[in-house]
C-alpha cells in the first residue's frame, strides 16, 4: 500500500512501513510539513496514497467533500509508540486493504476498527 503520513505521526513509522515493504512519504519531507489539511489530502489524491493519521480533522473532510478518495486512516490508540501504530494498522490490514483501496475512511483504536466507504451518501 501506498501511504503519505501526517505530521503528527512521527517519520520512523514510515521507515518501519517501507521495510514491510509499503510506499511511505512523510509530509514533512516532501514539502508539506505547513500545509493545510486540504493540500495534503490534494497531494495524497494526485499520488494515490492513503493519509495516516492521528488527527480526526480528515475524517470530517473527506466525508463532507464527496469525493472516493484519498483514504485516510485515523488513529484513536492510547500508546502511539512507532512499534504499536504498526501493529495495530499491521493487524487491521487484511480488513481494511480492499476498502482503502477503493476509498474509505478508517478508525483504528485499541479495540476497535471501523471502516466506512468513499463516498459518503446520506
């Protein structure tokens, strides 16, 4: 998978990510470290990259904006070391690969995991 990973979330989880053999761009070393929450979700559209995350901002946007992507999945976990962001999202890959592929917001949390798909429809 393909990911670009907001500021919040710290770079070490991207190498950790690469060596699992996922596509990790950090927003702080592509030139995106000030950017607003709209030209990173820009960016990650134009690169077809799922957004990581820790802010529950991106949630709200792409739900609003009517758009199938990009994905975003938001953490909600008590302990954001590097090691257990990768096992949780290591955990709930399997569940969530298809939809974020095809577009979805996920929340993964410490005993949860929801998924609900691009674009959101009333």
């Amino acid at each position: 998978m393909k990911f670009l990973i907001n500021m919040n979330l710290p770079r070490e989880l991207g190498r950790r990510l690469s060596n699992l053999g996922h596509d990790c761009r950090h927003v702080g070393d592509v030139g995106l470290s000030d950017a607003s929450d709209e030209a990173i979700v820009e960016a990650a559209r134009k690169a077809g990259e799922t957004i990581l995350t820790h802010d529950l901002d991106y949630g709200s946007l792409l739900a609003f904006s009517g758009e199938p992507s990009p994905s975003v999945v938001i953490f909600r976990l008590r302990n954001i070391s590097v090691g257990n962001l990768v096992s949780a999202l290591s955990r709930a890959c399997d569940v969530m690969r298809e939809p974020l592929e095809s577009g979805a917001i996920a929340i993964v949390g410490d005993s949860i995991l929801r998924v609900r798909r691009l674009p959101v429809t009333r």
